[in-house]
C-alpha cells in the first residue's frame, strides 16, 4: 500500500475503475496517514474509519461485479465539519455543536457518495467559519504542513491541511470570503469556490446565506473539475441554487491559453503585497503569457472597499443566521434555571468562542436602528458597485488575475490579537464572493520556503474558462507537484 495516498483524486478513481488498486486499499493507507500524522498537524475533528472501509468495500464489489460506482469511484473525501452527515457529530468546530448529529445529509455530501466517493472523516475549521487560520477553532490548532509552526489559513484550513499532506486527496470546504482559497494557497494546493449558486447550501450550516459557497480542495485542476461536476447543480431544497447547465468540465480542461486575455488590477497590488508573494506573482503571469495569453491591465476602484463591506454584510448575516442557536432546538444548553432569558445568554456566552462573539456583535449593531441605512444598506451599495467594476473588466478580458493571499503562512498566534490585520488576509478572495464569482486558487511557486497562490475569478457561471487557464498554467509549472517536508 506504500504510496497509495499520495495519488490524486482522478488518478484513484482510473486505477480503482480499472482493477489495478482496490478502494479498500487507497482508503486504509489514508487513514493510516492520518494515525501516524494527524496528531501533529490536528487536520481532523473525526475520522470515520469502519464507515469509510464499509463503504470502499462496496465500491470493490460493485467495480468486481462490472458496476461503474461513478467517477469518483473509490475517492476517499474529507469534509470541513461545517457539512452535514446524517448521524454523524458536526460541531462547526463549536462548542455549542458538542456532540450534535444531523438527521440529514448535505446535498453536496450525498453527492459525492453517488459518485462513488468515500468519506473518511470531519475536517478542524475556524469556529463557525469565522476566521482565516484556524486558530478559532474550539477544539484545537490546525497546523500547516509546510511549517508546523505557522497557521494553514482559514476557514477550511483542516481540509487544505488535510490535502497537502496526503492524508485525502480530496477534500470539502466552505468559502464565504476566501475560506477555500486562501486555505489552498497556503498549503499549496488547489481550491475552487463556484458560482454563487451553482452547488446547493442544503446541509451547509449557514455562516452568511448570501456568500457562502461549498467548494473542493484537492492536489490538481483534474481533480477539481472532476469533484466539480459531481456537486454542482440545481437542488429543490436549496431555493438559491441554480438551474444554468454546467459544461463538460473535463473537457474544458483542453482548452489552450493562446488567445485568452488575463486582466491584472495593477493599482490594486502596489502596496500591501509582501515581496516574494508578488514576484511568484509576476513570474506567473510571464508563464501564462509564454503560453500564449495577453495580460491586460483592468481598473477595478471599488476593490479597496471590498474588506468593509464584506465585514459589514456577512456578520449582519452571521447575527441572523446564528440567532437559532439559543440552547432551545439543538446544541448545549446552559442551565434554565427560573430564567429563560438568562438561559439563552448563559448558553450562547458559555457556547460561542471570542471570534463569533465579535462578528455577532458587529453584525447586530450594523442592523440596529439608526445604523441600518449607515452601515449595513451602504455595504450593499458598495456590493453592487464591485460586481459592476468586475462586469466592466470582463469586457476587456476572460479572467481577472491576483494573489490568493498577500503573504504566505504567518506564524500561529501572530495575528490573533489584531483581527484587523487577521481580516486583511482575504483582501483578494472577499471580492468574488461579494460578486458571486467563481475564484480559483493554483499553487504559482514559493516565498521564504512557503506556497504562494495564483488566483484567478472568471465570469459567473464560467467555471470552463476558469478551470481551462488554471490547467493551462499548471501544466506549465511543476509548482503543483511540490510536497511539504511534513
């Protein structure tokens, strides 16, 4: 089984469809990489092992039997803990979640399993998704495999963590304002956020309704297109997902760089942007102008507002959104006492960590009266000002390019007591999710020994060109192949 787990998704699903390796056996070398690993980089709030060997015995049976189990035939998955499994603890990294087992599963989740995945277990996140390291986490630290002593971004950081160190191939997160991306870029590997709408939110505990998106985080460009076509499209439970039919994705993949226009905000990255992040910037874009790409510079003003905004519109989301977690219907609950009032705060201030409180608190005063126009109807304003400066620019090109981050890893605990600087870290990634924009994250080199992230954000619903020129640059690079010395 040596080297089992360190095969890519879409080469899993090649070698288990054709008999050369058995599910059961690309399952047990993961999660044996996970007991011989993970107490050292804490990727895991929960493995599932017995469920995950059960079910890759299944897929060996039905591929003995002639079946195709899907295209995702034997893939052992891992998912930020933020996705619903029917019987299985989802805490979203919370305390208040302790011990909580959804009665359903996650659309996205049950889609995977038609395809033939295997689930192996829940991914450490920021609590509620609320962070970009990690450190939030009620349950413990989540480190990068890159730097045991530095952060592997946030929210989904577990699920990057977990996929850079080839405990799974493949891997689920949830990003809100860069929750995928940014976790991808530094772990160095690869995390896609669709289009607003294009993968149903059934089964996603909400953090902000109007932003979150469910996304793969996984070794490849092959293998987020793959992962893509298996949870993307139209779902009943979900009123927000869409009906726009989603191309042949593999397909897109073949796709040539020559001819496509890559806008560049210039103005955007002068300052703030930390000296090798951006040439590993730069040199990216001499690659995909080797390949026969033109660079264009594109203005995008609104850009600078992009953090207030976001900060504004998703805690006014996350106010509402985690009202329902009072200790009533499900979750602790603090001793009623002969108080009911002073039930729901004991539960909610022994519940939520530091962090979540923050963002409920400036969420509930931006929609207070007397700050609702100020704030919170301003922000919106400002949202539609971005989509439109990013219509604009789609004018003049096919996707609009910029770092993931603007620094590589930072030290654990380095930001922690600044959330002003810790927010600065999804200067890049909030814009898209403000716009509903489908972003990707591809490893474009390194800074100081840590992975740098090439972003690209495409048109809505253009996940094919996207994915084309990601692939396109990748192919290019070996940046992709690099491996943690974890």
């Amino acid at each position: 089984m040596s080297g089992l787990h360190e095969l890519g998704a879409a080469e899993v699903a090649r070698r288990v469809r054709g008999r050369d390796v058995r599910a059961e056996d690309v399952t047990r070398a993961c999660l044996e990489r996970i007991a011989s690993g993970d107490a050292q980089l804490g990727a895991f709030l929960l493995v599932m092992g017995e469920r995950a060997l059960d079910r890759a015995r299944r897929v060996d049976a039905a591929v003995a039997r002639g079946d195709d189990p899907g295209p995702l035939c034997g893939v052992p998955v891992a998912l930020k803990d933020v996705l619903a499994v029917e019987g299985v603890a989802t805490t979203c990294g919370s305390r208040l979640l302790e011990g909580y087992a959804p009665p359903f599963t996650a659309t996205a989740v049950r889609r995977l399993e038609d395809a033939g995945a295997v689930l192996l277990g829940k991914t450490n996140m920021d609590e509620f998704a609320m962070g970009s390291s990690t450190e939030n986490s009620a349950y413990q630290p989540t480190r990068n495999p890159w730097d045991l002593t530095r952060v592997p971004g946030g929210s989904s950081g577990g699920s990057a963590a977990a996929v850079a160190a080839c405990m799974a191939p493949l891997a689920l997160g949830s990003d809100t304002g860069g929750s995928i991306r940014q976790p991808a870029a530094l772990c160095g590997v690869v995390g896609v956020k669709p289009t607003y709408g294009r993968v149903s939110r059934y089964g996603l505990v909400a953090f902000a309704s109007s932003l979150d998106q469910i996304g793969p985080l996984c070794r490849s460009v092959e293998d987020a297109a793959l992962a893509l076509s298996a949870i993307c499209g139209p779902d009943p439970a979900d009123s927000t997902s869409s009906a726009e039919p989603l191309p042949d994705l593999t397909a897109a993949l073949e796709a040539p760089a020559r001819g496509r226009r890559i806008g560049v905000p210039w103005s955007f990255l002068e300052q703030g942007v930390e000296a090798g992040t951006l040439a590993a910037f730069r040199e990216a874009l001499r690659v995909l102008e080797s390949e026969g790409a033109t660079l264009v510079d594109v203005s995008l003003p609104s850009l600078p507002h992009a953090i207030a905004a976001y900060y504004l519109v998703a805690t006014a989301e996350a106010s509402s959104n985690l009202a329902r977690f009072d200790g009533v219907r499900y979750g602790k609950r603090a001793d009623p006492g002969r108080d009911l009032a002073r039930m729901y705060g004991e539960t909610r201030e022994r519940g939520f960590g530091p962090e979540v409180k923050r963002r409920i608190l400036l969420g509930t005063f931006a929609l207070a009266s007397g700050y609702y126009d100020a704030y919170y109807l301003r922000a919106q304003k400002v949202r539609r000002l971005i989509r439109d400066d990013f219509d604009r620019a789609f004018a003049a090109c096919d996707v609009v390019a910029t770092p993931t981050s603007p620094t590589p890893a930072f030290r654990l605990g380095e930001k922690s007591d600044d959330p002003l600087q810790m927010y600065l870290a999804d200067i890049f990634t909030v814009p898209a999710n403000l716009a509903g924009l489908p972003g990707i994250s591809v490893p474009c080199g390194l800074s100081a020994g840590l992975p740098v992230g090439l972003q690209l954000v495409g048109r809505a619903f253009d996940e094919e060109t996207l994915l084309g020129v990601a692939r396109c640059f990748e192919q290019a690079t070996d940046h992709h192949a690099a491996r943690p010395p974890f």
